[in-house]
C-alpha cells in the first residue's frame, strides 16, 4: 500500500496499512521455503518471535483486525476504493511528516540511537541532536508561534 504514495518520505515505505476487506498471510511454509529479504526478521521486530513463529509456521491468513491486533498493521482505512484509499493513506502518514524535516530527521535518529546503543550512548545522541536543534529557526518559530512560552 505505501510504496505507491509518491512525494513522501522514506518513512512512507515504513508505515503498514491495510484496508477492512484486505488479508495478509505468509504462505512460505506451503511452498517449502522461508521467507527472504529480511520478511521474517522484520516480522520478528514488528510482532516480536513468538507471534511471528505462529504466523509464519501456522501460515495464519490475518484480517485486517487481526494483523491490527498483532500490531502487524499501524491503521485499517476505511475505504476500498483505491483513490480514496490513497487519500485516506495519505492523510494519515502527514501526522508523521508534517513538520520541520531536520526535526524529524532528529526524532528518528533519536528512536534508532535508543533501538541500537547502549542507553548512555543513546542519551548522548539525544543530547547532541538537542544542541543542533535549540536555538535553531523550528525551534524559534515554534516558541514564538506559541506565545505562553515566552513569558
């Protein structure tokens, strides 16, 4: 669903998105291989290893409910049609993107410094991405478009 919005950021191809009547389902096993490019170990971090182990060994077909449960999915749209499902799609991933994109592009290496380091060294990524940030135009602007702050 997300490859195909176009103009948006390389979270885009990140977020997962289904529609009401759509379904996801690992068929690896009953065509005796294992998922590859990273499918299961991506399933793995998304679900953890032990749903992961019963989706792929179980070649569970998931409704979108389901896959919502699991946390396999981010959103269910409500719409089928395409076009507004793009639509839909879209309105949703802006929440992520709107913004300052040296503040998001902060913000997501702040998250993957405290998925991949140790947590002193993650404290120190936060801090040094804090200092090129404070004192900065978004952080200026955001001060000054909230005016409580400035008292």
């Amino acid at each position: 669903m997300c490859e195909r919005i176009k103009g948006f950021s390389h979270f885009a191809l990140k977020c997962r998105l289904m529609t009401k009547e759509s379904n996801i389902r690992f068929v690896h096993k009953e065509i005796g291989i294992v998922p590859s490019w990273g499918g299961a170990t991506r399933l793995v971090e998304i679900i953890g290893s032990r749903q992961a182990l019963k989706v792929l060994t179980g070649a569970l077909k998931l409704d979108s409910q389901k896959a919502l449960n699991l946390r396999m999915v981010e959103e269910v749209l409500q719409s089928s049609d395409e076009t507004q499902c793009l639509e839909e799609a879209k309105e949703w991933l802006k929440q992520f993107i709107d913004g300052p994109p040296e503040v998001i592009r902060a913000l997501k290496k702040s998250v993957t410094a405290g998925k991949e380091l140790c947590f002193e060294e993650a404290l120190q990524v936060e801090r040094d991405l804090l200092g090129t940030l404070w004192g900065g135009p978004a952080n200026i602007e955001a001060i000054a478009r909230r005016g409580k702050y400035c008292k």
